[in-house]
C-alpha cells in the first residue's frame, strides 16, 4: 500500500520577505487518512495550495504520481479535488450548479454550456447534496441567499461529485453543527466507489483545529511558522507534541 | 469660510471660472439679426405642427432611426462582448496566452473609441456614399470598442479565488471560462447594455443630421428650411420615443431561467454574427471604392495643412473640450443649488431633458441666431448638452441621498443655501466629480460634431479635407484627434483613480 502520490520535496514558499513554507518535506501515500494541524497562520492553507498545484512554490519541487505538475496532463490533474476554506463558491449560481461544476472536468464543453442555462441533469449533484444533509429547496437558490453551513455544504458536494482519489479539505467543519461534522467526517475519509466493482482507496488531507476528531485518521502532521515539527502515527500522538506546535 | 478651501465641493463649482473668458467672446459677437427667427424657435416649441401627412412621416423617419439605433446596438453589443472576453485578463491567465497581445489589443481599441461615430460617419460616406447601412456600421465601429472596454472591466472583477477554484477542477479551459464569465456578462447586459440601446438611437439621429437618414436628417431639413413648427414635432416625436423605450426597459426583467427565452437569446445570438460576417463580406466585395481610389493616394497627395495650422488646430480642439467641460461640472451644481425649491427643480429638470433630447448641432445652430460662430459658441453647446447628462445623474444621487444632515442643519437656522451644499451636495462631490472625469472622455469626442457645424478645431479641418478628397489630411487629422483623445483618457484616468 505504501505507494506514494503525492510528495513535497524541500518546498519553500515566500511571500514578498515573508517565509511562509520553509523547507517542507512529506510524502503522501495512497490510502492515507491525515490530520494536519497547526495554529492560525501557520501555513496550512498555503500548504494545501502548494499540493493542489494553486501555488507554485519558491523552491523545492512538487510530485503528483511521481510526476511535476508541468508533466501531467489535465485528467491527471483532476484527480486531485479540493474544499477550500473560504469555500470559493461562484455567488451568482445556485447551489446545484455549484455542485454540477464538479463535474465540469469529466464532461465537455456543452455540459458546462447546459448547466449555466440551467438545462444540465442534476441528478448526480443532487444525489450528493442529499449526502451533505442538504434539502431540496436549498437546490436552486443562489449561494449569496444560504446560510454559512450550506454554503460549507455545497462547497463539500461540489468537492465529494469529483469523485477523485485524493481529497485536501481546509478546515472543512467550520460552521457545521455536531450531528453534520460527523457526517461530513464520515462522508470525507469514506472510500470512493467510482467503478462500482471495487473500493478504490482514498487518500485525504483534512486541516483541522478540532482534536476531539483526530480518532478516525491514521496520521498527524503538525506544522507551526511555515515547518513540519511533526509527523507520526495517530497512536504516537503525544500531548507533547501538540504543546511544541500550539 | 472666508478663505476658499480646495476641497471637492470647492472643485465642483471653480470650473465655471471657464464662464469669464468665453463669456467675454460670446458678448463680442452677439449679433440681432436672428432674434426673431430665436424667437419663433421657441414659440413653435409649444405649437409644433401636426397633421395626418407629417404624422407619417414622423412614423416613417422614426421607424429608420429605430432600425439604424437598434441594430447597430445588436451587432455592437454581441461583439463588444465577444472582444470584451478576448480583451479580459481572465482569458489570457486561463489559456496562459502572454500579456502583451492583450496590451496591443487594447491600445487598438483605445484608437478606433477615440474617434466618434459622426467622424467614422462622414468618412465612410465619402469613400461609399450615403447609405443606410453606413449608418449601422459607422455606429457600430466606436461602439463595439466601447463595449469591449466596458466588458473587460466588468471581467476584471472577477474574483481570483473563484478562478483559482474553478482551475483546480481542471476542466477544459473553455468550460471553465465559459463559467466564470457566465454571470458578469449577463450583469453587463442588464446593467449596462439596455441603456447603450438610448445611446445607439441618439448616434442614429446624429448621424442623421449628416444626412444618413432617419428622423435626424429630417430635423436637419426642417431647420434649414427654418420650418420650427416641423422642427419641434420631430423633436418632440422623438423625445417620446426614448421615454418610451426607457419605460419599457425599466419594466423587462430578465429571467435567465427561463429556458424558452435563453434559447431565443442564444439564437439571436448566433443570427446576429452570422448576419454580420456574411454582410461584412459583401459589404467589402460589393462596394467600389470610388473615391478612395488607393492606398497610394495617403502619400501623394501634397499637404495644404502648414504645422502652424495644424498646431492651432489642435490648440482650439482642447481648449474647446476644456471649457466645454468647465460647464458640464459646475453648471448644475450651481443652478441646482441656487434654485433650490421644489417648482424651480421641475423647470430645471425639463430644461435639463431638453439638452438632452436636442441633439448638439441644432443647438448650435440655435445658438447661432444671435451669435456669430466662435470657438466659445461651440463650447457653450457642448458644455450645456453634457451639463443636462450630469445634471440627470446629479438629480437621481441627490434625490436617494439620505437626507438627515440638510434636514438637521435647516431646522438649526443654517440657511437654505448653506444647508444644501454642505449637508447634500459636499456629500455628492466626489461621486460627482468622478463621473464628470468619465464624461469629459465623450466630449473630447463629441468636440467633432460641433467643429464640423461650428468651424472650429480639427472637426473642422476634417470636414475640409474630406471634401477636396485630401486623404492625407484626413489622416493626420485623425492621428492627431485619437492621440488627444488618448492623452485626455490617460490624464482622467489618473484622476478618476484618485477619486474613488
Ligand atoms: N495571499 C497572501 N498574501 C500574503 N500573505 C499571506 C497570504 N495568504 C496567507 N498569507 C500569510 O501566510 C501565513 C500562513 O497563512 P495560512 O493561510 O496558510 O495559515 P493557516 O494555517 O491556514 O491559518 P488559519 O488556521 O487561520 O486558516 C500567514 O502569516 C499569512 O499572513
Ligand atoms: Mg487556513
């Protein structure tokens, strides 16, 4: 199982002369559940653009199966899905066409055309709005008419309609009542069934301040000022270790 | 307040200062000769004449200047888009195409908005002679740029983070485009296109009264037949034709979940390129260039235009646009906040319309009953058409202002005068002046019309030119308009940006 996907080699970010990455490294293997943790500011957003390909980094190199980001092409890239901490929602679609446009890399240009006009099939993006609890009559409003935990909804369904084999989600909790974070948690370390035949592993990356869901991951990563200070095994989590990071 | 602060408010108001110097030539050359036919001019206002024969006339002119304004407003509408997306740094950061392909296209643009439509007009009817359908393209020209311009920058507010997250998903670079610029475009449309329809229908009267046809030229013949009671019908007639089409406007809505009328508009869409291409192509096959016999001609034929001319002529185009534009800024404030009661604010707001409604050379030559022609005459025309367009936007600001502070500082005995400029004009200044920043760019521009009519400035010389077929002049002409229209635009453009 130890096949890595994604890897970070002595990355450095900076930002004018601020250094907001310094010198990360980390492997990502395939089927992994991490936790990454970390003060506010401390750069797990910036990470997380790093490894999705938003952010080029200053130095060091990023490796997607193996590959430079420049190497791969476009399918290959979509592998990777997102959900971002200030969500990044298109404010004039409504709810289903923000999900639909989760499905805009697997299909063409004519179904991006049908779901603007909204004459696009919703079925599929309805079928993940009902997983994120959402309800029908939240489907075709538009984003700016939701409330803070249906948009991080949407912002979860359009991600999960991916159906991608790796997930990175920034603080995707917030703004969600205790009932859905288990849900959501559920939903996000869930394995995907995109062939129907065979649970193909999922490897996912969740920032997170809450430490009371750390259970259901296999991996820590704590980073503090831009530095990996620790990554270990949930079980080898000491209180130390998070005293050196918050 | 005894010393004068330069503040907004402050800087509203000292471009009347203009008001001295063209006050001065205007009182040299008033002349009496004209007083009764100025008067009959006005008399006729409220006696236009109408009868079954110019009643068809009226519906017959009007219908042309309808076709001329609305189609050129479809063509120009959908390609000013169309650029517009070409033109937007979203598509060059989506295709990663290199940025200054996207400079030069601008700076193309930035050439072909300098030139206003009755220039493009003129030339294209000289070198194919009158016809309707110059009408539509000579609008069209400016028009697509200006659109494409304000296209652009209506898909430069798209958020980076909604591109970073749409690029992520990795679609294919048109979906996501096609995404992202889905509901800008649509806004622009709503916000910003249904109005330029107004502004096409008033190009087409102007052009008119160069003789394109329409409801312009027949107010052109009306006047220099001094036939005022006609005159007034037409104007009137036509006043009610962009009340009308205001009113309806307002009351469309645009339902873009409506999939019958979305499919409509897509089909529209689409006729419209295709009729435009295929006219295009027969337009540039079926024409003989009759008097624009080669391109050869640009560079034989001798120049008349000394430097010294030429350097006056451009000289009297920007004092021209400078004191056109003195009045447009300070003259409604000034009348507005002088006349300050409720039945002065009527009289002024339909004088203010009828500045409006008229186009510039009929005031012009309104003007020129009882005065001979000078560089100012020109300048109070079209100080005093673009003051009745500020003075609309001054109106609507002042009227949804909140009104508490002049209401406070009434009841505290602070005069009524006092109270309106410090409690709701000082408010509106800023706003205000910027605006006026974006509407001197347009009278650089229009400083064409009236210097055809007016003599005066390279309008002038454009015309004279053109008449003796002198190509080369026509160029230099041209080159030197766009480049004072261009520096013109750089300078407001800084202090647009200092403003907001
Ligand atoms: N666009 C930006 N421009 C400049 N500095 C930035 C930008 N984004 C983040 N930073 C800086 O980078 C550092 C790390 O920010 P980042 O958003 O990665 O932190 P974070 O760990 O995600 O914090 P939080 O838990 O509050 O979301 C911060 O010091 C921040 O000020
Ligand atoms: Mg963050």
């Amino acid at each position: 199982m130890n096949n890595t996907v994604l890897e970070l080699e002595n990355i450095s970010y900076k930002y004018k002369n601020d250094l907001i990455l310094n010198k990360i490294n980390l492997k990502i293997n395939s089927g992994e559940k991490i936790a990454l943790l970390g003060k506010s500011g401390s750069g797990k957003t910036t990470l997380i653009s790093v490894l999705n390909g938003t952010i080029k980094p200053t130095q060091g190199e990023v490796k997607l199966f193996n590959k430079s980001f420049e190497e791969l092409d476009r399918k290959q890239k979509s592998k990777i899905t997102t959900i971002w901490q200030d969500l990044r929602l298109i404010e004039d679609l409504s709810a289903e066409q923000n999900v639909n446009c989760g499905l805009l890399a697997e299909n063409n240009f004519y179904f991006a055309f049908k779901n603007l006009l909204n004459i696009s099939s919703f079925k599929k993006a309805h079928k993940y709005m009902k997983l994120c609890r959402l309800h029908n009559f939240i489907y075709d409003k538009k984003i700016r008419k939701l409330s803070g935990g249906q948009k991080q909804r949407v912002a979860i369904a359009r991600s999960l309609i991916q159906e991608s084999n790796i997930l990175l989600a920034d603080e995707p909790f917030n703004n969600l009542d205790p009932k859905l974070i288990t849900t959501i948690k559920n939903l996000l370390l869930e394995n995907v069934d995109k062939n129907k035949t065979k649970k193909s592993p999922k490897t996912v990356l969740v920032a997170l301040h809450r430490l009371d869901l750390l259970n259901d991951f296999d991996k820590v990563i704590g980073i503090r000022d831009g530095k990996i200070f620790f990554n270990i095994k949930r079980n080898n989590l000491k209180k130390i270790h998070l005293e050196k990071i918050y | 307040m005894n010393k004068l602060k330069l503040n907004y408010t402050s800087l509203s108001f000292l471009p009347i200062l203009v008001c001295i110097p063209l006050g001065y030539q205007l009182i040299n050359n008033i002349h009496f000769g004209g007083f009764k036919l100025f008067q009959e001019f006005l008399i006729s206002a409220f006696n236009p004449k109408i009868d079954n024969e110019i009643i068809i006339t009226v519906i017959k002119r009007l219908n042309e200047t309808i076709l001329i304004g609305f189609f050129s407003w479809l063509v120009s509408i959908i390609f000013g888009a169309i650029f517009g997306i070409f033109s937007s740094n979203i598509f060059y950061k989506i295709f990663n195409i290199p940025s200054f392909i996207y400079v030069i296209i601008r700076f193309f643009l930035t050439i072909i908005r300098s030139i206003h439509e009755v220039v493009w007009g003129i030339i294209l009817m000289q070198i194919y002679g009158i016809n309707f359908s110059i009408g539509i393209i000579a609008i069209c020209i400016p028009y697509i740029a200006v659109n494409t311009k304000v296209f652009a920058e209506q898909l430069e507010t798209i958020d980076y983070k909604s591109f970073e997250s749409i690029n992520q998903i990795n679609a294919p670079k048109f979906s996501s485009l096609l995404t992202l610029i889905w509901n800008p475009i649509i806004n622009t449309f709503k916000n910003f296109g249904l109005y330029r329809l107004e502004c096409s229908i008033r190009s087409a009267v102007i052009l008119g009264l160069f003789g394109i046809g329409g409801i312009g030229t027949s107010i052109f013949l009306s006047f220099q037949t001094l036939n005022f009671r006609e005159l007034w019908t037409y104007l009137w007639s036509l006043a009610i034709l962009i009340i009308l089409s205001g009113l309806i406007f307002k009351k469309i809505k645009f339902n873009t979940t409506n999939k019958i009328l979305s499919i409509f508009f897509i089909v529209v869409f689409f006729l419209t390129i295709l009729f435009s291409f295929s006219y295009f192509l027969y337009f540039i096959f079926n024409n003989n260039f009759e008097n624009f016999n080669s391109v050869s001609s640009l560079f034989k034929s001798s120049l008349d235009l000394g430097l010294f001319d030429f350097l006056k002529l451009i000289l009297e185009t920007i004092i021209l646009s400078l004191l056109s534009t003195g009045i447009a800024i300070s003259l409604p404030p000034l009348v507005i906040g002088i006349f300050n009661n409720n039945s002065f604010k009527i009289f002024i707001k339909i004088f203010a319309f009828l500045l409006r409604l008229i186009p510039t050379p009929v005031i012009l030559l309104t003007l020129l009953t009882f005065n001979n022609p000078s560089l100012s005459l020109a300048a109070l025309t079209l100080g005093l058409h673009n003051a009745g367009i500020t003075s609309k936007l001054l109106f609507t600001n002042l009227d949804i202002q909140d009104k508490r502070n002049y209401i406070a500082m009434k009841s505290l005995g602070i005069p009524k005068k006092t109270s309106w400029l410090l409690g709701l004009f000082s408010q509106q200044a800023k706003s205000y002046l910027a605006y006026c920043a974006y509407r001197s760019d347009i009278i650089i521009r229009e400083t064409a019309i009236v210097g055809v009519i007016g003599s005066v400035g390279l309008g002038w010389q454009l015309q004279e030119s053109l008449s003796s077929f002198a190509w080369q002049e026509v160029a230099i002409v041209l080159i030197a308009y766009s480049s004072i229209a261009i520096v013109g635009e750089l300078i407001n453009g800084k202090i647009k940006n200092s403003l907001t």
